[in-house]
C-alpha cells in the first residue's frame, strides 16, 4: 500500500484520488448518515482519511463533527451508509469493537472517573488482558508510567484524577487512548481548556505521533491550528461535507467562508469580516464567499446570526 503526497480531490464524492491510483484510505465512509428521532444530523457524509495524515475537521457548533467521529468510534451506530476500516466494511457496535480495529477517540468531554486513579482511568476499558479478568496492577503500572513518559504528561500513574488540571486529564485521555494501541486517534476540540504552551506541546505530541505512522483527525475550531499543524482539512456544515482541501491550499479565511456559508456573508456582511477579523485572516472587506462573486440577490431568511449561542464566536 502506498501513501501518496499528491492527491487532486472530487468533491463530489469526498474522495481523493491520486492521478491514476486510488490513494490509501486507512478509514472512510459512503453516504453516512444519522438521524437522531428522526432528524437528519449527518446527511450523506463522505469522508477519506489517508494513512499517516493528520485531518482537520471543522465546521460550527452543531455541524455533526461530535457525532460523526462518534460513529467512527463506535459509540453510536449511522442510521444508514457505509464505514470501511482498511478497505474492509465495517459495522462497530461498541467503542471496544473500534479500538480493535485501532480507532480512539479522544472525546470533547472527559471521560474518566475522577475518585479513580490515573493508570486504573487508562486501564478501565474492558479489554485489558488482565489474567482470568483480574487486573495485573504491575503490568499495568508500568504500561502506564511508560505512557505518560512518552506524552511528556506531568503526572504520576496513583495520582488521582480528581488532583489533576485540564491539560494532564486531557493526556490520560489521550493515554487510555494510546494504551491500546491505536493507528487512529481522533482528538475532538482538545485545545479548549489548554493554555497556549500545552497546545503548543499537544500540537508536537501529535508531530511526534504523526512520525511514528499513527494518522490523526484534529477536531478543532481554531483555523490557524489547523492550517499550522494539518496535512488536508475537510469542513462540515449542517450535517453535510461541503469542502475538502489541502491545507498547503487553503487559507483560513477561506476555511471560515466554508464553514458559515455564502449565505452569511450575504445577509450579514458586517458580522462575517468581524467574525473572520476576530479570527485574525480578514482585514479588509468585501469577503468573497467560497468559489464566487459577492451576491446579495436571494438571501435565504432563517439563518442565525453569527453571534447566536451555539455558533463561532469572536476568538473561537
Ligand atoms: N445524542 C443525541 N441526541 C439527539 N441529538 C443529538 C445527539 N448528539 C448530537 N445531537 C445533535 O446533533 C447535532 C450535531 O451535534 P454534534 O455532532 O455534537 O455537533 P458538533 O460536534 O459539530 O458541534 C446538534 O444539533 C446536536 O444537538
Ligand atoms: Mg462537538
């Protein structure tokens, strides 16, 4: 299997194709889709993740990035569309089924037991290979003394969860991750709660794990971190997959447009420069949307304005 650095993208179909040879797709998806009661939150998604990348994947706040990493991961299932693991489909019921298959999921919200200790948080998932189901505390110990070394994470494997700031817990979290071997690690909006010298230090752990052939999807709403630190980008809006680029392409302004829509910057064309100045990438206005002229003829009513809860807001 080859990994190809050249890829030229149908943004119909969402995958990439090297000039003549299908790229290598560790992960992808066809025609994804997730109803909650009935209503759509992913329409029809595809996605290819290549082998040893690291994807960025953005879109605002309820555009289903959460939900679709969640079924990469096996915690929900897709209503209907297809997942291929390795060129094979795949069905997870379970997160456990996923991590067999080497995808983790960092969640956007911790998920440890904080009255537990670090290395029982990492070792919790059911598939430990604890001898006739009883934990072996040594083996255990040192995997996870080994694991913390290995994330430059300031924590000792008895210290309680409860003791620990946000960035070590987001390290046992990429530690619980880790520690069963994963090839693909999802890290959904992991830079929140970190202040900028541990995303710095998280931006070269996922170097660093990139170097070591692991592919990543970096989850983020901070456009510069995604263009710093990733290979392609791929943007959700509504549900959909609307645009999907190399980031050596793609400028963040550009990233912004995608993720709000023409139709923003029609209605509202103050709010979009002030949203993309707070993002640091517009100084000058008119903003041109995605792939065209600025038109103001048909604005579509109903849209929230940029500022409504649940959406970018100035800094994000
Ligand atoms: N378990 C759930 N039940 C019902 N609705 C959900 C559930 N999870 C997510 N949603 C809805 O799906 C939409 C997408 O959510 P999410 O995937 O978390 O978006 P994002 O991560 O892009 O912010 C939102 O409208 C959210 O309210
Ligand atoms: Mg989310």
């Amino acid at each position: 299997m080859f990994f190809f650095r050249t890829f030229s993208f149908d943004d119909r179909t969402g995958w990439a194709y090297d000039a003549s040879t299908m790229a290598d797709f560790i992960v992808r998806t066809q025609a994804l889709r997730k109803e909650f009661s009935g209503n759509p939150v992913l329409r029809d998604v595809n996605v290819g993740i290549c082998r040893g990348e690291i994807l960025g994947f953005i879109g605002e706040n309820g555009a289903g990035k959460s939900t679709f990493m969640k079924i990469l991961s096996g915690i929900h299932e897709p209503t209907s569309g297809f997942l291929e693991s390795e060129g094979k489909s795949v069905k997870f019921r379970s997160p456990t089924e996923a991590r067999r298959a080497g995808i983790s999921l960092v969640p956007q919200e911790f998920n440890l037991a904080s009255d537990l200790t670090v290395e029982e948080n990492i070792f919790l998932a059911p598939n430990w290979p604890g001898w006739g189901g009883i934990l072996n505390r040594k083996a255990m110990r040192s995997r996870a003394t080994a694991l913390l070394a290995e994330l430059w994470a300031n924590a000792r494997t008895n210290d309680r969860i409860d003791t620990l700031s946000a960035a070590q817990k987001q390290l046992v979290e990429v530690c619980k991750a880790l520690a069963f071997d994963a090839r693909i690690l999802i890290l959904d909006e992991p830079t929140t709660m970190l202040t900028r010298r541990e995303i710095d230090r998280l931006m070269a752990l996922m170097r660093s794990l990139k170097a070591r052939g692991m592919t990543l999807i970096y989850i983020s709403h901070k456009l510069a971190e995604v263009k710093a630190i990733c290979d392609r980008v791929a943007i959700l809006k509504d549900g959909q997959r609307v645009h999907t680029a190399e980031t050596a392409a793609i400028q963040p302004s550009e990233m912004a447009r995608w993720m709000v829509g023409r139709e923003l910057s029609e209605i509202y064309p103050s709010k979009t420069c002030e949203l993309l100045q707070a993002l640091g990438h517009c100084h000058r206005w008119p903003v041109r949307p995605p792939g065209g002229a600025l038109h103001r003829q048909h604005p579509r009513v109903g849209l929230p304005p940029v500022h409504a809860p649940g959406h970018l807001r100035p800094g994000d």
